[in-house]
C-alpha cells in the first residue's frame, strides 16, 4: 500500500463539539487547584463516579491517577483482600480493594507459585515485569495499556506459604501487612535477590473494571457474542494493531494470544473511537476498549537490554543470565512480526466459526514466521509484520457494517487518537 511521509502529521482539526466535556484539559488544573490529598479524593470521587477503575479503565487521568495512588499507597488503606479462583500452578491472584474517604479503588496482586525453584526454569520474573510495567506507563498516545502500580517482596519465606497454604476466598487485611513490604526501586541488590528467591516477589497492577479476555468472548455463546462477531471484532484487532504499530520500534510483546488481550466496557454505554492515521481518519463506534496485559515476556527498548546485561554480570543469575530464574523468556531483539501471533491464535482457535470473509481473506494470506522477523511490508499479497495487520484491519474496518444503538445505550465519550504524531490520546466526556 502505498504510504504517505513517516513524518506526515495531519493538521486536520480534530476539535470537539461545544456539547463535550474535554476531560484531559480538567486534568491538566485538577491536582494545581486540590492539593491535599482529601480533596483530591473528593474530586476524583465525583469525576470517577466513587470507583478510581472505571476512570483508569477508559484511560481517564491516567497519569495523575498513578501518582496518586503511588502517594497514598499503603496496605493500611486496604479494607478487603480475596485470593481468586484464578490463582493456579504459576501462580496466586489477589484482589485488594482500598478506599480513601469515599474513593475505591481495586487492584491486582499477584505473585508466583514456588517459593524455591525445583526446575530448571521458573515463571516468567516478576522483578523483570515490573521494569517493563514501569515503563509501558509512560505509553499514553492510545488508552491500550494497563497500569502497572508496584513491586512488592514477601517479608519471609514462611509468610509465603502462609498465603500459599490459604484456600481462595477472604483474606485477612492484618495478615497482608504482615507478609509484604514495597519495594520502592529496583536496584542490583534487587536483582541478585529475584534470582537467589524469584518467587517472593509480588506485582500489583490496577484492576481492569467490567471486562473479559477475547478468548472469553469468542468461546461464549450469546447475544453478546453474536453481536461482537458480526460488529466489533474487525474493530478490536483494529485497536490491537493500531497500538502495536505505533510502538513498533520501541515494543514486542512477545506473548501476544486471545487470553492476553481484554475487552473493557461500561454497561449500558458505548464509545467512539476516531483515528487520524497514515491511511486516513477512520472512525467507530464499540462498545469494548481493548487492554492489552501480561508484559513478562515483552521487550521494550532500552529497558530490556539494560536489564539482561545486569543480570549477566551477577553471579546468583547464573547460568545464562537468569534462564533458570524467570528470565528465561526475555529476548533482548525487537520483533515487528512476532505479534502476528495473536491472528495466528484467532484463526487455530476460531477460525471455524468466523463467517467473515474479508477477516477469513486476511488470515489466509498471514505469513507467521515466529523466530524471524520480516520489516518489509507486503499487503496486500500478505500479511508479514504489524504494519501489515494495521493496513488490512483499517480496511476491514472501515468496510465493517454498523450496529444500530439501542435506546437504552448512551455515548460515554469519544477517544481522538492520532497515530502519526506523539501526542497522547485524548478523551472527551459526553455531557448529559
């Protein structure tokens, strides 16, 4: 396809209706005009409707919303814990729900499964996730992302399996102060202490609010499903692509499967999306905002090479620069066709039960190469690397039939993402 200037940024206006809310320009004077923490909670606790996920969800104050929890963040303010039911062999999920005066706020606690490593290889690190968490915060020009809050470390070996030992369900608050403490930086001493003990390390990331995996979604039979087959799957690979195009140079997610990407929504709403693209502005309605997780096998410029020569130069991180330790999955090249995996994944699980032509026409013609990687773009003959995907998917599309809203949905607000420029996405409130 032919392309315009990698410089091209499109001057186009892309100014709201006078009848919208521009949520990031509040964000910009929020925390300038309320600087104690009380009534910074208030003011999030109106915008946020009481619940800080439903504003990190959809990507609202997402900076902000960071430093702050960052500023607030203690287990002292956790009025509940629960270990889920997904907790399993690699590992323990729990959920913690905070509040502050009348803000709640729920995040994800998890950790791995053995406490001393029995194998030759462990789950993928949680020190190394962490690092590359850290950093994919900073990734703000589209909403895809999940926060990543902090690294925590079991305080003992037997508090470890205190926890292990529990049964899912309620966990004491008191038993959780006891067990964790924060670990405000990663430092080599860090480092020589995730290979030595690579399972007392706990990650914390923000609670994705009303969502499921993609893989969940394709599995159920419903109207639900039905109406996301025939209406907004083109758009929620669009969305995927979309991201991964515009980090391409710097991010691989390496992992990329049907479990790994979620679809976020607010019930009873739904969302417009406009893209100012290479291709052109492209714009939809979904009722789902993907989230794109797991980041323990990624690479991310700059961090990942740093982090792989650290761990070759401690001798606990033996042999082969932590391969034994979880670090084993960590590849220090970029690869803009290794994410093709995820229409890989689409086509072995489902590819049955897709009567889309133009998506069934696009899987056909997908060159997957998992160990190379091809930079040369080659749609529409085929699809061998994410610039590839992004093209046919802004086809697919834009081409994509429209579902009619019903009455009972009203329009939350309108994400304006611009791909060809560095500017963060913005999100305007729809005003009642």
């Amino acid at each position: 396809m032919k392309r315009k200037s990698d410089n091209y940024n499109d001057t186009r206006s892309t100014k709201p209706k006078e009848t919208v809310v521009v949520v990031n320009d509040r964000a910009k004077t929020l925390f300038k005009k309320f600087t104690t923490v009380a009534a910074q909670t208030d003011r999030l606790t109106r915008m946020c409707h009481g619940d800080l996920n439903v504003c990190v969800s959809i990507g609202m104050f997402a900076k902000r919303i960071n430093r702050f929890i960052d500023k607030i963040r203690s287990f002292s303010h956790i009025e509940r814990c629960d270990k889920t039911n997904l907790s399993g062999d690699n590992g323990q999920i729990y959920r913690l729900t905070s509040r502050l005066f009348n803000l709640k706020a729920t995040t994800i606690l998890k950790s791995l499964q053995e406490a001393l490593p029995m194998f030759d290889t462990m789950p993928d690190n949680l020190v190394y996730e962490y690092i590359v968490g850290s950093r994919i915060n900073s990734f703000t020009r589209t909403p895809n992302t999940v926060l990543t809050l902090g690294l925590w470390k079991y305080r003992t070996e037997e508090t470890y399996e205190t926890l292990l030992s529990r049964p899912s369900g309620p966990i004491e608050v008191e038993l959780l102060n006891d067990a964790f403490v924060k670990i405000p930086i990663v430092t080599p001493d860090v480092v020589r202490d995730s290979c030595n003990y690579p399972s007392t390390y706990a990650l914390e990331l923000m609670y994705v609010a009303n969502s499921l995996t993609l893989r969940k979604m394709l599995a159920t039979r419903s109207i639900h499903h039905a109406h996301f087959m025939s209406f907004y799957l083109r758009s929620t690979l669009f969305q995927v692509y979309a991201f991964l195009r515009m980090y391409q140079n710097v991010f691989t997610h390496r992992d990329l499967n049907l479990t790994n990407v979620m679809l976020t929504y607010i019930p009873g709403h739904y969302f417009k999306f406009r893209y100012d693209t290479i291709n052109g502005i492209i714009e939809f309605d979904s009722v789902y905002l993907v989230k794109i997780i797991d980041y323990g096998r990624s690479y991310v410029s700059g961090v990942t090479e740093e982090m792989h020569d650290m761990l070759c130069r401690e001798k606990q991180c033996d042999p082969r620069c932590g391969a034994t330790k979880g670090y084993n999955t960590m590849n220090i090249k970029r690869n803009k066709s290794k994410d093709l995996r995820l229409l890989l994944d689409l086509n072995d699980s489902f590819g049955y039960m897709l009567f889309d032509d133009t998506l069934n026409n696009g899987l056909r013609i997908l060159s997957y190469n998992e160990s190379e990687e091809n930079t040369e773009s080659n749609y529409p003959d085929s699809i061998r690397n994410v610039n590839d995907a992004f093209d046919f998917l802004f086809n697919a599309t834009t081409t994509c039939k429209k579902r009619k809203m019903s009455v009972s949905e009203k329009l939350h607000g309108t994400f304006y993402i611009n791909t060809e420029s560095n500017d963060d996405f913005r999100y305007t409130l729809e005003t009642e």
